[in-house]
C-alpha cells in the first residue's frame, strides 16, 4: 500500500547471472490483465481470503463510508466483498499497453540486479476509486490499481514519453514497490533476515493483543503480520514500540484519517503484552519518534517492515548503489538485497 499516490518522476527511491534470460524475460514482460471476473476474485476469495475477515467495523466503514448500519462484523464483511466485488473494472487498451511499457522498462533495468524479480510475472487488477481508497496496493499474486491513479500514471508515462529529461519513468518506482509485497506474499521467509538481522525488528510471538488495538488498527493488505516490536536507543528511553496504524478516537472514518504510531510493549519472561489501553489511546504519532524516522531514513512510509523494504528495494533496483549521503543503514540493506534478491 501507498499513501502517497501522487506520481513523481523523481529519481527514486537489475544479467551475467541469468541462466536464461531470453527466457527470463519473456515471462517478465508480458503481463497479466486480470478481467473483472478474475479481478473479484483475487479482492475477496483467493489465498489471503483472511484479509477482509480480519477486518473490524470502523475500519470497514473507513473502506465504504456509506456501508449500511450494522453491529454484526460479519455482515459487516459480507456487505464490503460484495462492495468490493463489484467495483472491478477492464483495463482499456491505452492502459494495456502504457502498463506493458513502464514493465519492460522496469525489467530492463530489473534484470541485472534480480534475477528473482525478473523471473516474477506481473498481474494488473484494475477497481475503481472507491476500493482501499483509491491507493495502489497488492492482494494475491496481484497489483491492484485504482482507475484514477491508473490514469494519472498513463497519462505521467505518455508525457514522459514524448521527451521528459527525467530519468525514472513515471510509475517505475510505485510498481517496483507493489511487486515487492507480491514477493514478500509468495516468499515471506526470504524477508525474514532483512527485518531481523538488519533492520533490528524483533518478531513478537505470539503477537500481543489488546481491545483498543482490534478496535482502532487499520489493516494493510501488503502488511498483514503485526508482530513486529523496535527498541528505542538506551538514550531515548529502551523502551519496545510497535508501528503500527490507526484511526484515532474521534476521527472521520475514512482512510484519510488513518495515522501511524507507536504503540509501547513490554516483555517478560518472553512473552509480549501492549501496555494498557488508555495509554495506547495517547500513544505518539510515529513521526515524532525521531530516533525510528532518523534509522529508517530513506522514506516516510516506514509504518511496517514490509513497507520499509518494499521503497527499500524500489530504490535499490532503480538506483543499484545508495545514493551520496546515504545512511549506514540503507547501504546494509542494499548489501542485503544484493545478495538475497539476486
Ligand atoms: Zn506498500
């Protein structure tokens, strides 16, 4: 998932190894377009079914402003797959083939980095502006697009096209990102070292629970693991937090509202709890934890590790080696991709 979807051409933030790469690349260039039909499915039915059965009233109405009164979350659930399902749509041709362009520019330069990448295939799900409030996202093997920033990056792309001095091709970096959470979906246990080992995330398990968190987190369908816990430098304090987002008390029930923090816990004797509720409730917007945003530095989408490496690795593949200036952190996890994406 994205939050911010306004297209930039900025530069953002992979073939001696192929075995085969007339092969590799063939399978890579080519994407799918999923139909309506097969667009319904992959939102509500397929392997993380489980997505939308976790998801709690508020945030649901959050999804569909204007679902219809219930207190039952099962209605509740059966009503937005049947919202969701029907807000599927054809891609046209003009998107077809603006698509087919941004993903073989990708894979050219995909190619001497990733084989793993190059040999991922692309499959496109196009709804319309009211599914997961219009951000691009991923669900299965797919990447959803909603129609109105699908627009704004073929449109980006054809300007582009016709003679832009950008270096990156508009809608390069978000669709590197999206297929990073298709990998991360297929193959999660590849990430595992990278949040660990790198980042310094430790795995709660199991993770805690607490009634304010059920009742205010959002869920990201490119995150849907909440078990991962940061500690804070000895300086600021030591203590545990976990990113994770919400939509506070007294905000409007749309996505819109919806904000990162960081929510304290504690450990003993192995296992994790959340501290109380009432404190949770208070809990600090993630952007005012300065010492998280200075370690995370390379992006502000940093409300999960899985969204941390997917700009990680849309950076590393668009850009090979960090940038001047670059912090330690980012050049390790480069290091780490180069070796473990290769
Ligand atoms: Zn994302």
């Amino acid at each position: 998932m994205r939050r911010r979807t306004i297209l930039s051409a900025a530069a953002w933030p992979w073939l001696g190894a192929l075995a085969s790469p007339t092969s590799a690349r063939a399978a890579n260039v080519e994407p799918h377009f999923a139909t309506p039909e097969e667009a319904a499915e992959a939102l509500i039915g397929g392997p993380d079914r489980a997505y939308i059965d976790g998801l709690n009233l508020r945030e649901m109405r959050a999804r569909w402003p204007s679902m219809p009164q219930t207190q039952d979350p099962d209605a509740g659930r059966a009503a937005l797959r049947a919202f969701y399902a029907a807000r599927t749509r054809s891609f046209t041709d003009t998107e077809r083939s603006a698509l087919a362009d941004i993903v073989a520019w990708c894979s050219e330069r995909v190619a001497p980095r990733s084989t793993l990448f190059a040999r991922t295939p692309w499959s496109f799900v196009k709804v319309d502006g009211s599914v997961e409030g219009g951000m691009p996202h991923t669900r299965g093997d797919s990447i959803v697009l909603p129609a109105p920033f699908l627009a704004r990056m073929v449109e980006a792309s054809a300007r582009w096209a016709n003679g832009s001095r950008a270096t990156t091709r508009p809608g390069a970096d978000v669709l590197l990102h999206e297929q990073t959470h298709v990998l991360q979906r297929q193959q999660p246990a590849r990430f595992e070292s990278l949040h660990v080992d790198v980042y310094g995330f430790r795995r709660m398990s199991p993770p805690p629970r607490s009634t304010w968190h059920d009742t205010h987190v959002v869920a990201n369908p490119d995150a849907p693991e909440l078990c991962w816990a940061w500690q804070r430098p000895e300086a600021a304090g030591g203590s545990w937090i976990v990113p994770s987002v919400v939509l506070p008390d007294g905000a409007a029930p749309t996505l819109d509202a919806m904000q990162p923090v960081a929510l304290e816990v504690t450990q003993r004797e192995g296992r994790w709890s959340f501290v109380d509720d009432a404190t949770l409730a208070r809990a600090p917007a993630l952007g005012a934890v300065r010492d998280y945003g200075a370690r995370f530095d390379w992006t502000d989408e940093n409300f999960h590790p899985n969204e941390l490496t997917a700009d990680l690795v849309a950076l590393w593949l668009l850009e090979g080696t960090p940038r001047n200036g670059a912090s330690t952190l980012f050049g390790a996890a480069c290091d780490w991709a180069r070796t473990h994406l290769a």
